[in-house]
C-alpha cells in the first residue's frame, strides 16, 4: 500500500516537509503551517530554527522576557492539483506568468513557482510547488469599509507612525494605490482574458507603505464576454466574484462614484446573472460547510 498522497492531507507539519524526496535533509530551515490554509494548495511559512527557538522560549530584552514571533522568511506552497501531464501543469505556470508580468512587483507578492518529481512509493508525478514572497499587512476586503476613518484604523493596527502628516496623506496613498491596481487588473483582463481570485478571503493585503498586494494566485480563471457563468474545479464562480470585487474596489477607490458603463461591469454585473451567480455561491458554500481547510468568504 502507497504512502498517502501530500496533496490529499488536511494540514502538513514540519516532518511532512522534511520527507518530500526534493527537500534537502538535514535542513536549515524549520516548516510550520500558516494560519491560512488554502483549499488549492498547503501553506506553508519558512523559518529560521533560531527565530522559532526565540518565539517558543523567550528572549530577555531590558530586564523583561519576550516572545517574538517568527517572521516567515518565504511562503512556501504545495498545489493540491494533480496534473494529468506536465503540458497541464506548464499551463498552469503560464497563467502565474501573466499576473505577475502585470501586478509584480509592486502590486503583487511575488512568486516563484517551480516543478517537482514528487515520489509517492514506486509512483513519481508531477508535483507544482511555489516560494513566495511573504508579505505583512492588513486584510483588504471589497465587500468591506473604505472610508477614511477604516483606513487609518488599519494604519494603527499595522503598528505605523501615527503623525498628523502621515494621518492626513494615509487614506489618499491608499486609493490612489487601489487605482493604479485596478488599471493593471482591468488592462490585464482585456489583453489576455485572465483574471485572479479577488473575491477571496485574506487574497488582497493593504501594506505599511500604503501598496495593495495580491498573495495568492492558485486560482486563476479565464474571461469570456458571453452569458456563461465560468465555474472553477470546486463549483465556484470566481470569475464573477473577482470582477465584482474589482468593481467595489474601483468604485470605493473613487469615492463611490463609478457607474456600470463599461462592457466588462455591464456584462458581469448584470442584475439577472449576479442573481444567478448569488444562487451558485450559496450552493458552494454549503457544499463545502465542514471542510477543515475552507474559509468562507
């Protein structure tokens, strides 16, 4: 009997890591789960073992014992896709490419993928593994607050300087930032017909310096201008949910503004099939209520 398959386990541990035939043992790094767990890939962060030893036992900083928490040096993340080929699997290195020929480096925790021969027992497949720039901030969320009060909450909580100057400047840097990666969304879209998950929980983070950054790029789907609703491999609709979140995230950047004029919101955002992807959603949703590695969105 094989050994059970990495990309069927709920959750990964330090040792699964280690016993991937592509790792180097012994290491010099330590491997712990980050507190997302995707339903597409395992993520995992990239430790220095001193770093944990300090978290775990404390360091004695001006008379007063602390534990800081280890900062992942990279995110490293192991697809749950089996890849019938490894032509279906450079596909899917092809779409990574154009997002981040578009919103990399500024608008993007960039990536950097890489194909493995993943043995299983006597099986080898083809195994998509990524190490990822780890990106610190807060949760953009396009459904949520954008006002100005939101924004320098979220400025507070980051831990940045609180000056009357920086306060004054803060929710304007953002929109203008959330502009500039709309555009690059919206011309990406209409150049190659690809569009990431927007829509996701925890998919958009707001940094210390104002940037908006995408980090996670496992499901990325393609746009067609015709009544389909595109679902992914798990019955979602993230292609009518990542144009809608683009729609609030532009409206909201724009001071609320925005009308629904252009071909790509008018045919999206459409009354009738926002009512029919509204009915899709909540059939995912409850699909998936009881999996221990789905995060409602």
């Amino acid at each position: 009997m094989s050994e059970e398959d990495i990309r069927d386990k709920a959750y990964l541990n330090h040792k699964d890591i280690l016993d991937l035939n592509f790792i180097r043992i012994p290491g010099i790094y330590y491997f712990r789960r980050y507190y997302r767990e995707g339903l597409r890939s395992h993520i995992m962060e990239v430790l220095k073992p001193g770093d944990v030893e300090n978290e775990t036992k404390g360091i004695i900083k001006n008379g007063i014992k602390l534990y800081p928490r280890a900062e992942p040096l990279k995110i490293l993340r192991i697809f749950r896709t089996k890849f019938k080929s490894l032509k279906d699997a450079e596909e899917e290195l092809r779409r990574v490419k154009i997002i981040a020929n578009y919103l990399a480096p500024d608008y993007l925790a960039r990536p950097e993928e890489f194909l493995v021969n993943y043995r299983r027992g006597e099986k080898c497949e083809i195994l998509l593994c990524g190490l990822q720039e780890y990106v610190k901030g807060e949760l953009i969320e396009p459904w949520g607050h954008f006002d100005d009060d939101h924004l320098i909450s979220m400025l507070g909580d980051m831990g940045v300087d609180d000056s009357s100057m920086i306060i004054s400047q803060w929710p304007r840097k953002i929109r203008k930032n959330a502009e500039t990666f709309v555009s690059k969304i919206k011309q990406m879209i209409m150049e190659t017909n690809h569009v990431p998950d927007l829509a996701g929980v925890g998919n958009l983070l707001l940094t210390k310096s104002g940037d908006i950054k995408l980090v996670d790029i496992n499901n990325i789907s393609t746009v067609s201008f015709d009544h389909t609703i595109k679902l992914d491999d798990r019955g979602y609709p993230v292609c009518d949910k990542s144009i809608e979140a683009l729609f609030l995230l532009e409206r909201k950047s724009s001071g609320g503004s925005l009308l629904i004029d252009t071909p790509l919101y008018k045919t999206f955002l459409d009354p009738e099939r926002m009512k029919e992807v509204k009915a899709i959603e909540k059939k995912f949703h409850e699909s998936m209520e009881g999996s221990m590695y789905y995060w409602p969105s």
